[in-house]
C-alpha cells in the first residue's frame, strides 16, 4: 500500500523500528496527560480559583465521583468531606477533589491535542530517550550474562544449586554411599 508522499516521512521510521516508536509514543501520550493535570491541580488550588464555566460542566461531575471514591479507598479523604493524614487541616476534601476533577476535565478536553504533539514529538523522542536507553539496557544485559549467568549445577531444574548430583537406582531410590 503505498501513503501519500507526506505521510511518508513519519510512517518510515515507525515501519523501520515499531519497538522503539511505539514506546515513545504511549510514554509521551502519558506525560502529556500527567504534567497538565498536576500543574492545573497546582495552579488551581495555591490560586484558589477554579473555572466556572468548566467546574460546572458533566466530566467535572464524573470527575469527582471518580476521585472522590479514590480518595476515599486510599484513606485520604473522611466520609464528612474532612482531609486525612498529611492535607491540611480543617481543609475540606471536596474542594481538592473539584481541583483534581476541574484538572482530569481540562486535561480530557486537550487530547486532540496531545495526540497530536505526542505523534509529532515521536521520532525526536525515540532517538534522544527511548534508543539510548534501550542500548543502555542491552549493554547492562550483556555485561551481566558474560559474567556466568546463574551457578551451575549437575542437577539440572532441580532447583538445587552448588550441591553434588545424587545417583538413583531403576526404581527411584537414592543410592548409598554416593
């Protein structure tokens, strides 16, 4: 099947080396949901400030049963709304929790986006992160299984190791004297 001659630039690399494309691209896809939706839960909570027109809106809504419950079953949110363990004190939950859901709403909202940037940002990613550790950790394999590997033994998948191999009789008892 032949591509347009445009598309051609970005599918050769991905024909050439799937492995390392592929990787970049789903690590890539997940800083890009992760990094907004912390810096936007940062800015929303130390700014006090929380979009209206959005914080109001249906994914905000799923977004607070979703983290609500999460928060709940990680113990850091009390059933009355009160904060738990290490946030602040007398703080309400709720409140976090619309930041977090404003954030996860916003963030959700950017994906054509961030699939975009993470499809464009691919191959440069492949070759600056994703082949040098990948080479990184071929070199680090090989070192370790030029080194021996694992003791040898004379009883192979036995799960006995440095011992002296036991001779058996026909019938399965061990011999005496050996």
């Amino acid at each position: 099947m032949d591509l347009p001659r445009f598309l051609q630039r970005y599918v050769l690399p991905l024909r050439t080396a799937p492995l390392t494309h592929i990787s970049s691209f789903l690590i890539l896809h997940e800083i890009t949901a992760v990094v907004p939706l912390l810096a936007l839960t940062g800015i929303f909570h130390y700014t006090q400030w929380l979009p209206p027109y959005i914080s109001e809106g249906k994914w905000v809504s799923i977004g607070m049963d979703k983290f609500g419950r999460y928060f709940r079953k990680k113990g850091w949110l009390k059933e009355d709304g009160r904060m738990t363990r290490w946030w602040g004190r007398g703080e309400t939950g709720f409140k976090l929790v619309a930041e977090v859901a404003t954030a996860w709403a916003i963030t959700k909202a950017l994906l054509p986006l961030r699939l975009i940037l993470s499809v464009w940002a691919t191959p440069w990613f492949a070759r600056a992160a994703v082949m040098p550790s990948m080479a990184r950790f071929k070199q680090l394999w090989v070192m370790i299984t030029r080194r021996g590997g694992p003791p040898k033994s004379g009883a192979a998948g036995t799960g006995a190791t440095g011992g002296r191999v036991v001779a058996k009789t026909p019938s399965g008892q061990i011999k005496k004297g050996e």
